[in-house]
C-alpha cells in the first residue's frame, strides 16, 4: 500500500473516464477518481515482476494490456480481476504497448529492441519485427483503408532511443521506411484520427510532423510512405517529450495535440483545419515575394512566375498546421498521460506519487481548448521516500514518516486514516494509548502529534544535528534519542489529566552522554539492563541503563553499523552494517557468535522477532530476509521492493513485518499459519535460478544453429513452463513407445487407451501460445517419434465412416457422425504440431532416408483430411450465407395492418398489396 503511481509505468484510463489504471511496482491499481479511493488491485503470484507498461483495449472491453519488467505481457479482464492470457515473447522488460482499432492485435515493444506483434484472438504471435539497435519506446498502429472502406492493420510505426522511426510491415515482416529526422531518442508517437499525420517527439524542444501516403503502389526499391511535413517548436517546453495524444473534444470539429513533456507543463496545440492551412500557406508564399522583390530590386517578372509556380507546388508545413496554445501548468513534474477520447478526460501522473485529473473545455468560440483541474488521487500516499516506521501497541494502526509529512494507516484495511504535515521525519514510535506519535526529524527536532485533532502538541529542538533514532524504555515511560551531533538525550514522558487527555516530554537534566562519533541507532535491552548505541566508527557501544556507565564495545564491523537490536531474552546482540555483513553478539561477554553476509548491498535494518531467536534483516538489495539466529541459517528470502529497503517494523506478537522503501510504497508480510522447511525453501531457490538459466539468449543460440532463423525471429519465448511441458510430453511418447514394444512399464491412470491416443490427446492440450515453444525444444528422435503416432492418428480417422475414408460400419449413424465430429474436433492441433515439427528439423528429416515414407504417408492423409474438413466448412458457411439472404428478403417485406388468415397460394402476400409480390418474384 501507499504507492499511487510507480514512475517506472505509465497511466491509463478506462473507456468511461471514471477509473484510473496505474502501476504500483509489481501491480495494477484501479482508482476511482471521483472518490479518490482505490477499488481493486491487479498482482500475479510473482512479486519480483514489475509492471512497466499498461494499455486499455478499445471501446467498452474491461481488458487491459499490462507489460512485465521480465518480459510478459499479460491480458487481465480488470473488472473481475482475472488474467486471460500471458504472452511470452521478449526477453528483457516491455517499454510499450499497443492495441490496434479493433482490439484483435497487440504490438509490444521491448528493451531487446524487438517488436512482437500478437493475435489476441488465437492467443498466439504473428511476427518479430528487429531492426532498432535500442530500447523501442513508441509503438503503434497505422490502420489505412483499402477499397470498400475496410479499415487493415497492416503496418506499424515505431520509435526508439537509437534517434530514428521506422514504417514496418506486418504482411511481409519488414521495415519500409527508417526515418532519422531526430537529433536525439525518440520518446513518444501520436497519429491523428484521419490516419494521414503522424508526430514525434524527442529530448530537444521540437515537435516534428510527417505526411502518410498510404498509397498501395507504392513501386521502387524504397518506397516513401512518410513524407517529413517540419519541426514545431515547444516555447514552454520542458524537459523530453513523454506523451503525445491527438485529442478532439465534444462540440469541436477541430482536433487539438495534447503534449506533456517532463517538466510542470502540459502543452496543447491545434491542429488547423485545411481553409486555414491554405490561408497560411498564401500567406507565407506573398511574404517570400515580397522579399524576394525587394532582393532583387525589381526582376524580370517572367521569373518571378516561375518561382511563384514553383511555390505553388510546395505542400503544407508542420507549422502551417499546429497552432500553438496556453499551456497547463501542473502540480510536480509529470511522469506519463492518459486521454479518454470519449469523455476528454485527461489524466496526468506525477514523480512525487499523486495524480492530477483534467478535463478538456471549450471556453471561447474560437474553439481554443482549455484544461480544467477537475481532481485527483493524493492522500493515500507520501510524496517522498518512507524514512520511518513504527506499529501501534495493540497492532491496529501503524505510523510512516517522510519528508513532507507523517501519516497514520488502519493495519487491518490498509487506507490512510491521518495525513499530518511534519518535518523530514526519520524515526518514531507511538505513546502509550496510542493516541500520539512521537518523530524525530532530519532537523535535530523532537514532534509530538495528538492523533485525535491531528495537530503538532510539542516540538523541541532537542539536537543540533539530525535524529536517528528514538528508543522506548522498558517501562514505555521515557525514551532516548541520538544524533549526529554525537550526543545521547534522555527524555521523561508524562500525561495530563483534566478536559482532555493530553502528553508532553521533558529532557532529563544533566543526564546527556557524548560519545565519541555520530550516532546512528540506539536500542534498550528488554531486561532494562543496558543501552545500545551503534557508531559510524563501526562498532557498538553498550552501557549501563542506569548509571550510564561505559560496559563494553563491540568491534568487527569494517563499515559504519546502521542498525543494532537486541533478543528478548537479553542474550543475543544484532549489528547490521555497510559492509552488507550482520554479525550476532553475545551480551554477557561481547564475543561474537557469528557473521553473516547477509545482503549483496548495506544492510539497514535488523529487527529480532518478540520471544524468539529469529531474525528479521532488509538491506538495499530490496530483500528482506529471515534468519535462525540458533542454527545461523537463512530461512527465507522476501522480495518486492523495487528501490532499496530503508525502514522496518513489526507488530507485538510478530504476526506481521512492515517494510518501507525508496518507491514509497508500503508492504505486510503477514504470517500464515503454513508451517515452513528449509528443505523447500532451498528447492525453490534452485527452481528460480533454473528458471534464469532457461530463459536463454536466442540470438547466440541461433547463431550456431542450422536453423537460426526458426529460433530467433520467433514471436513468442522459452519459458520454464514450456520446459516442463515438453518433458511431459517427451515422458508420454516414452511410455507409448514402451507399451507397444512390450516393456514393463509403470504406466500412468489412462494405460487402458490405446498409446496412440494418449500422445494425441497430451498433444490436444498445448494451446497456440505454448506449441511452438514446446515442440522447438523436443529431440529430433521424440519429434519423429511424435509425426509416425500422428500420422497413425490419422489414418485412423480417415477409415471412420463419412470421414473420405472407407464407408460401411456396424455403428449406427448417430454414433458414426458423433465420432466423425469428434475426430474432426482434434484435427487442427495434430496438424499444427505435425508441420510445426517439421519445419523445426526439416534439416534433420531431409537427410533421414527413412522418414522420407513417414512424411509422404503424413502429407496424403493430412490433405484428405484437412480437404474433407474445408468442404464441410465451405458448406456451413453457404448455407449461413442463404439464411442472411432469406432474413434480408423477409425484412424488406411490408408487415399488414391485421392479421388475416391467408388464403391458399397467399403465402408471404401482404393483404391488398395486389401483384407486388408476383412483381418482386419476376425481378
């Protein structure tokens, strides 16, 4: 909780306007934007996958396109929360994403500098398109239309950081045109509604435009399909371009280009309309004569023809088309936008976590737009990292301190509950009753917040440097505090009783304690014994909790130590340190037990769980992890952060650990009443790191292969699922080889079914999605064992009555077509798998002598049987062909004013229409 928008995402809003779409590191958050309230969250089951890109299909679909930091694009239905389809096709994290008009195909662009383009409806990949050398940024659809007004998808515009924008062809799989007008990376695209302009925007203040042609004869070695119209300037210009939209508001014939660059300013521009185009273009070529006159202090006026014929050639100009308007100033720096062209809802995120809702008007005739503030989404959340943690006594609430504010979150719902305008806070806890919180701030200051009016109640200027850390006392009636200033501060705290209940602290005179460098965390042991106090000299000085004498230093740390924390029990001192290494301390005698490299970067918290010897670390590897401070071994690995883990917290009786980062954003980790063991932990860990070793680098791969082309333009990717998938099925094959040799076999719960059967039906379960991969990664010895029990198959089907086969069978006619059309209904994924493993290892196959009478048998049955089933086909759809035609005839017929029984021959005859129906009939 506590993350509106993650700057490494975009925003997005939903066909009505009412519902934002964001990216909260490694999920969706959906926000309803009137209420300011968070409605639902979309998460996977991965916590290490962040969602870097997200894209709402069009028109009233509740599906949206979310990409993955590991590559996947995932379709979730965002009205049920549920996932409909997982594409793998890239091998590092999507940077944009796309839907065409329709909704049918995706286009995903990623950091490997691929483009894959998708079937939604068959859930499968229709090509890769390669040819960018960086990170791909922009990408859309340019959808031209053909004869008879039909709209196609047939080519794809793209941009990259590698300066340039290239025309792709989804048809033919290449690139048209390579368009390097840019000075610098090309960040965003927009193309008009008519599908005729196109802009880009880049790191310099420029908008440049281009002309599509969209001609299809288009003839020579390279066609120009993108004609460069200019550049526009940005005067209020900010920063790079981040997000272009071309936007026509509700009463405006005009359309208007929306441009949000990464500074406070959100620009628009109007596109003119042709009248004014033409009025500029006269207007600019009389300024050009004139000059020219003037030049040439009176020419030949036969030249002056010419050139004014030459000038008449010339086409329209970015400029002559964008008309610069007042721009929007925002709230912080922008991070990304969302348009709904429906409602004109403009929807803008910023980097200090918060969003800020627009709405385009039209307050003018002139039909000059205007963007109105219309709300937004910003309490739930801080502006600025999380520096402070700390969980009410009883476990209901729970307080996080930033630089701006400090605010208090219900534990059981996870909302905001108080928002309370603080100093840079850094530590605190709250007081007993758990009605005020107690901050210590960057500024050297001690606050006391009263939680019931939400107000400051005491602020004292305690330290001449930045507070640390805040420790209670055993007794929960006083603290201490430490600082940078390198003094230690003891505080009583008392309450008042009267009207109102109320607290305040006083500062312990003459009981301060120099030490001897910066202090950066101070604990007291449970037993109220002694004081902890963790130095940046890199070791731990203990002393006496009441006398405040010097007991003992712990040293071994090669770096400052930023956290300290002592067991319940008294007996075990823990030092997490800088140098990413925790070492376990005995109190008794300060030996030390152990060290362990705990973290791969500084570790900056340590926490012991209450009434155990366990152990909680996070560090600035975004992990946080449980230790067996008895045993000194690692029980588990937490990850989801996707900035370093700066503070920690746990609730009484250690149900649950809250963790606070970089990204401001808060996680529980609860615990499940599950018991745990090492055992799987480590399993696991070895399953995630052969996942990393599966997920392979295709071009190398191919490089050595015969057939590198089959395996780097694919469109989809090696996954572990695919992996295990064709271990199965090379499994199956086994054991159907094995059955019909005679082997003994231990034979899985269908060894009943012929063995034929059985690889047929596993075969029948890859989906389009996965087939592919799971077949490339078969053996040449299973693939060819594969086609010899699908070519079996289909011989089988061939000789089943009505199938083109042999006629004649003891089953009756309902059993004969029952099993024809169940035979038919497993056709199209054995003739898949049958050419896709063919075209995989036709090296291999072609110089195979014996598989050459395999595939001739496999090409015969397979044309009889595909033939059989396009007739069939062909027949269904003629006779749906003749149903629209009769329904057509029916309708165009007038309806009579009464029913009437109709005489004989009077069929179809409406009463008193006389011979119009003889008359329609001869026609």
């Amino acid at each position: 909780v506590g993350i509106i928008t993650s700057r490494e995402c975009n925003v997005e809003l939903d066909h009505s306007g009412k519902f934002a779409l964001t990216g909260a590191v490694d999920a969706v958050n959906i926000w309803n934007l009137r209420q300011g309230t968070l409605v639902r969250s979309l998460q996977t089951a991965k916590a290490s996958e962040r969602v870097t890109r997200i894209c709402v299909k069009n028109g009233k679909s509740q599906i949206c396109a979310v990409g993955y930091s590991d590559g996947a694009v995932r379709l979730w239905n965002f009205e049920e929360a549920v996932v409909v389809q997982t594409l793998q096709g890239h091998k590092s994290g999507i940077a944009c994403v796309c839907f065409d008009s329709s909704g049918h195909a995706l286009a995903s662009g990623a950091n490997d500098t691929d483009i894959v383009v998708w079937d939604v409806a068959n859930e499968a990949g229709i090509a890769r398109l390669r040819g960018h050398v960086d990170q791909v940024t922009a990408v859309l659809f340019w959808e031209r239309e053909r004869s008879g007004g039909l709209a196609t998808s047939a080519r794809i515009i793209s941009a990259s950081k590698d300066r340039s924008v290239r025309i792709w062809s989804i048809e033919m799989q290449i690139c048209l045109q390579t368009i390097s007008e840019h000075q610098s990376e090309v960040w965003s695209l927009a193309i008009n509604g008519a599908q005729t302009r196109f802009v880009g925007g880049s790191g310099d203040k420029f908008l440049r435009m281009w002309s599509l042609t969209g001609s299809e004869e288009t003839s020579g070695e390279n066609p120009i399909v993108a004609e460069f119209l200019g550049a526009v300037p940005r005067p209020h210009g900010q920063g790079s371009v981040l997000e272009l939209h071309f936007a026509q508001p509700k009463g405006s014939e005009a359309e208007f280009l929306l441009c949000l660059g990464s500074g406070r300013s959100l620009e628009a521009f109007r596109c003119q309309e042709e009248g004014d185009v033409k009025k500029r273009q006269k207007r600019r070529k009389r300024r050009s004569q004139i000059k020219k006159i003037k030049k040439a202090g009176g020419a030949d006026v036969q030249e002056e023809q010419e050139n004014e014929e030459e000038q008449d050639e010339d086409g329209p100009r970015a400029a002559d088309e964008l008309a610069e308007l007042p721009p929007h100033r925002l709230a912080a720096k922008a991070v990304s936008m969302a348009l709904c062209k429906a409602t004109g809802e403009v929807l803008v995120g910023l980097n200090n976590n918060e969003l800020e809702a627009l709405k385009l008007q039209l307050p003018d005739a002139e039909s000059n737009v205007a963007l109105e503030r219309t709300g937004g989404v910003d309490l739930p959340g801080h502006r600025t990292a999380i520096r402070a943690l700390a969980v009410a006594h009883d476990d209901s609430l729970l307080m996080s301190a930033s630089a701006e504010s400090v605010k208090v979150w219900n534990v059981s719902t996870g909302r905001c509950v108080r928002t309370i305008a603080s100093g840079y806070g850094l530590c605190g806890f709250f007081l007993v009753g758990n009605e005020h919180i107690l901050l210590g701030t960057k500024e050297g200051h001690l606050e006391l917040y009263d939680l019931r009016v939400a107000e400051m109640c005491q602020q004292t200027a305690a330290h001449t440097g930045a507070v640390y850390s805040v420790a209670q006392a055993p007794d929960l009636k006083s603290f201490v505090s430490c600082s940078s200033d390198k003094h230690l501060r003891f505080f009583d705290i008392t309450f008042t009783t009267g009207g109102t209940d109320s607290a305040k602290f006083e500062e312990v005179v003459d009981k301060a304690v120099e030490l001897p460098d910066e202090c950066l965390s101070v604990v007291y042991a449970p037993n109220g014994k002694w004081i902890a106090v963790a130095l940046l000299n890199h070791t731990i000085q203990m002393m006496f909790a009441d006398t405040l004498k010097f007991y003992i230093s712990l040293y071994g740390h090669r770096l400052p130590v930023m956290a300290v924390d002592i067991s319940s029990d008294s007996q075990i001192i823990a030092s997490g340190s800088a140098d990413k290494n925790v070492k376990l301390w005995s109190t008794q005698f300060g030996n030390c037990h152990r060290s362990l490299r705990a973290h791969d970067e500084s570790v900056m918290q340590v926490r012991f769980l209450p009434g155990t010897h366990y152990l909680a670390t996070a560090g600035r590897d975004r992990e946080l992890k449980l230790w067996d401070c008895d045993t000194y071994e690692l029980i588990s690995a937490l990850k989801g952060h996707s900035s370093e883990i700066l503070s920690l917290a746990l609730s009484q009786d250690a149900a649950f650990l809250v963790t606070a980062s970089g990204d401001r954003q808060l996680r529980f980790w609860r615990r499940s009443g599950e018991q745990l063991f090492l055992s799987e932990e480590r399993a696991r860990e070895l399953d995630e790191k052969f996942e990393q070793e599966v997920e392979r680098e295709d071009v190398d791969a191919a490089g050595g292969s015969a057939g590198g082309d089959v395996v780097s333009l694919r469109p989809s990717r090696r996954t572990v699922e695919s992996v295990r998938t064709t271990e199965r099925l090379m499994e199956i094959l086994d054991e159907a080889t094995a059955t019909e040799a005679g082997e003994d076999v231990v034979l899985p719960m269908d060894a009943h079914r012929n063995p034929c059967v059985r690889v047929v039906a596993y075969v029948n379960t890859l989906t389009s999605n996965n087939i592919y991969e799971v077949l490339l990664a078969l053996p040449f010895a299973h693939a060819l064992r594969l086609l010899s029990f699908i070519c079996r198959f289909f011989e089988v089907v061939a000789k089943l009555p009505g199938a083109g086969g042999a006629e004649g069978s003891g089953d009756s006619a309902d059993d004969a077509k029952a099993r024809v059309l169940s035979a038919a209904a497993t056709l199209e994924t054995p003739c898949q798998a049958a050419l896709i493993a063919t075209y995989v290892h036709h090296h291999e196959l072609a110089a195979t002598p014996s598989a050459r009478g395999l595939l001739i048998r496999l090409r015969e049955q397979m044309r009889q049987l595909l033939q059989v089933e396009k007739d069939r086909i062909g027949f269904g759809i003629a006779g749906v062909s003749q149903m629209q035609r009769v329904l057509k005839r029916s309708v165009g017929v007038p309806m009579p004013p009464a029913p009437t029984k109709p005489g004989p021959g009077a069929r179809g005859r409406a009463p008193g229409a006389g011979g119009a129906p003889k008359k329609r009939k001869r026609k």
